[in-house]
C-alpha cells in the first residue's frame, strides 16, 4: 500500500517530466494547431453524444430519447458540440498533403489508400466482434428485440462517419483541387428540390456525400494556402452565420444540428443546407483561431494532453457510446437513476445528466485500456511502447522532402506526426509515424 501511495505522489511529476520530453521531440515545424483542432473535434462529438443521448428504462425495455425532444430551447448545445464539419476540414488538409508527399515520392496512388484505410478500419474489427458477440448474446438471453436493436445502433452510430469519411479519402486525387462551391451548390439544390418541390426525401442522401465534401474541400485549400488570410476566416464564419440563421428563421430549418427523436426533419441525417454552412461557419472560427492554438500548444502540459487525445482518437471515437450503454445497462441494477434512466424532460434531467460525465469518462477509460492496442497493433507486444511523436521525430532525421511530409500534422488519434507538411498521419508510408497517426479520426 506504502509503495502504491508512493507512486500516486509521484505521478505529477513523472508527468511533468513526460510532457516535457514530447514537448521537445515534436518536430519544431510541425502545426499543432491541426492536433488541437482534430482534439476539438473528437471531445465536441463525445460530450454532444453524452449530453443529449439518453436511454430510457420503460418496464425491462430501453428506448432512445433525448433532451432536445422536450426542451427546445437547448438547442444551442448542439452547436457548440456539433463538430463534424471540423472533422472533415482537418481531414481535407491532412489527406491533401499525405497525397500530394506520396507523389513526391513516386508512392503508387493504391499503395496509399491502402495504407491510410488500413489504419482507418483496423480498429473497427473490436469493435464489430464484440457487439456481433453482445447482440447474440442478448438475443439468446430473451432480451426484447427492440432494445437489442437500440444499443447496437447506437454502438454501431459511429460507423456511419468512417464510411463517409473513407470514400472522400479514396477520392482525394479527384477532389482535392475543387472549388467548395460545386459541393455547396448541390446542396442547395438538393434541398430546394426536397422541401420546394416536394422530391423524394431519398434524394436528400446525395447530401451525405455532397455536405462533407464541403469542409473537405476547404481542408484542400487550406493545404494549397489560399485560407492563410484571416479575411478567409472572417467570411466563412460571417457567411456561414448569416445563412444559417437565415435558413433557420425563414425558411423553417430546425435549430438543432443534430437529430431529434421524432423530428419530421433532421439537419443531420442525412445532412441539410442549414448544417452545411453552420460547418461553414465552424470552419471559419478553425481558421481564425489557428495561432491562438499554436501558441497555446507550446505550453508542454497542453501539448501532452492533446496528443494523447490524437494517439487514442480512433478508439475514443469507436467507442464513447459503449461506454455510455455500459454505464446505463449497469446502472439498472440500481433502479432508474436520474439522469440515465429517467426521461430527459426537465431541467432536473440536465444537471443530473451532467454529474454523469465522469462515470462516462471513467467507463471510457476501461474501453480504452482493453482495446487501445488495436489502433497501434504494431506496439501490441511491446513490453515498454514509446511514444509515437518521438518515433517520428527520429523517422524524420533523415533529411529529404519525404521525411518533412511523414512527420507533419496527421494524428487523430495520436499527434499525426507534421513537420514540413503536415501528412504524417496521412502519409501513405509505412512510417512509423504513419503508424502512430490512426487516419481515421485523427484525419478527420
């Protein structure tokens, strides 16, 4: 016990001293500023999952709800935590500049793809084997078809991100020079279509490709300098504003950019013109607090933090939402808990729901630790893993242009490795530091 107690003494320091060191072996060029924005992005989806899913006990069955569905007036959570467009904005940059490095270097366009989907979805067989062992099992045991359905479609939410996220990968050569108002414009009409002349509502699903495109194609831009400038900045989030007040004041778009339980429309499922320039908006205030954050991450503590955010995206993304249910279904064993089992139609619900967070995180954490390995499967039998940002800073000493790419802005689960061009997680090399920045999310 004396030793255990020693040791949580000294923790602090330890990790004082661990921050320092990743502080110091950062490539000097790399842009943290893509790290701390993919963090953002991945903790706002986390927490904005947390705060408005709730699963309701009603008899021995579990159904989906959410606080939005009752007070209205909340829906400005949604827009702080609504980050996707974010997501797709890093992903453009990152994936342009792990292509255009893979040129460079004379890498064959499927070698590539290959490599960066093969850390996308590689993290994604636990997942599925776990939930396809769950779902039998509780089918087996006699549990209600309808909440079995329930918890694997929420398990599973996730999944629909990558998919969208790996078919504009796979289209970067095609699109990573096109302008962002050919996407913005199909959005427009589809939604024109849609709600002005009464088209099939399946229309609305060429969106889902159309309205990430968007983001994506400002990340190549970003890539190509032409957002450098704050007045960039400035006009996508004045815009992007404007015209999503415009389009949720007069022309009856839903305040909430995330689905709501028994809403005739969503502005997210599939994506609507409103949730296009909210990300359009998003973006612009990305752009604009690019130095703040690079100043902000040269504080070591800082810096830490958000690379293991990046190191551990991938699995962090997968799997928040297991450790929502898991927390739920145990719970039960309680009786109904407010702010887990109980509908979320009061305030009450809230601040109950709030307290609940850190047994979230703490589930999370568990998650983590069991399936961690399977976004790194290279460091799975190592007996002491190393950091992957020191990996890529040592990758890097190698002088050459394809160097300076590998160790660039790339993690989305770890600190994508940036130095000259930001492509480390999106490199197509089999780097180490390729390997430390899962493309999935930390991409995204």
């Amino acid at each position: 016990m004396g030793h255990f107690l020693h040791r949580v003494r000294q923790f602090p320091d330890r990790a004082r001293r661990l921050a320092l060191h990743l502080d110091a072996t950062t490539p000097p060029d790399r842009d943290r500023a893509v790290d701390a924005l993919r963090a953002f992005a991945i903790l706002g989806v986390v927490l904005g999952h947390w705060l408005v899913t709730a699963l309701v006990a009603d008899g021995g069955d579990l159904r989906t709800s959410s606080p939005l569905q009752h007070l209205p007036g909340l829906a400005p959570i949604s827009w702080a935590f609504q980050t996707l467009a974010v997501f797709f904005l890093v992903g453009g940059q990152v994936a342009t500049r792990s292509y255009t490095s893979a040129q460079a270097k004379g890498t064959p366009y499927q070698r590539w793809l290959t490599t960066r989907l093969s850390r996308l979805f590689k993290p994604v067989a636990a997942l599925l084997t776990l939930w396809t062992v769950a779902t039998a099992a509780l089918l087996l045991s006699g549990t209600d078809y309808a909440t079995v359905h329930t918890l694997a479609k929420l398990a599973l939410s996730p999944l629909w991100f990558l998919v969208v996220f790996a078919a504009l990968t796979a289209a970067t050569p095609l699109v990573s020079r096109l302008n962002p108002l050919w996407p913005l414009a199909v959005v427009l009409h589809v939604d024109l279509l849609r709600f002005g002349f009464g088209a099939p509502p399946g229309l609305g699903w060429v969106n889902l490709a159309a309205g990430w495109l968007v983001p994506y194609t400002l990340g190549a831009a970003w890539t190509r300098g032409e957002l450098d400038r704050p007045r960039a900045g400035w006009v996508l989030l004045v815009g992007g504003t404007a015209a999503t007040a415009g389009l949720v004041v007069f022309a009856g778009y839903p305040a909430s950019m995330v689905g709501v339980p028994g809403a005739s429309v969503s502005n997210l499922d599939p994506p609507t013109l409103a949730a296009v320039t909210f990300g359009l908006a998003q973006c612009g205030l990305a752009l604009l607090l690019r130095d703040r954050l690079r100043r902000a991450m040269r504080r070591p503590l800082l810096w830490a933090a958000v690379a293991f955010v990046n190191l551990s995206a991938m699995t962090i993304f997968l799997w928040h939402q297991t450790a929502l249910m898991a927390t739920t279904a145990t719970g039960l064993l309680l009786g109904h808990l407010p702010g887990l089992h109980t509908p979320p139609d009061h305030l009450g619900w809230v601040a109950a729901r709030l307290l609940w967070l850190p047994v979230f995180a703490l589930t999370l954490t568990v998650c983590w630790a069991a399936f961690h390995t399977y976004e790194h499967p290279g460091t799975r039998h190592r007996p002491r893993p190393r950091s992957h940002v020191i990996r890529t800073h040592r990758s890097s000493a190698s002088p050459g242009p394809a160097t300076s790419a590998a160790s660039s802005n790339s993690p989305t689960p770890t600190p994508t490795p940036t130095s000259t061009s930001t492509s480390t997680s999106t490199s197509t090399s089999s780097t180490s530091s390729d390997r430390a920045t899962p493309a999935g999310v930390r991409h995204v």
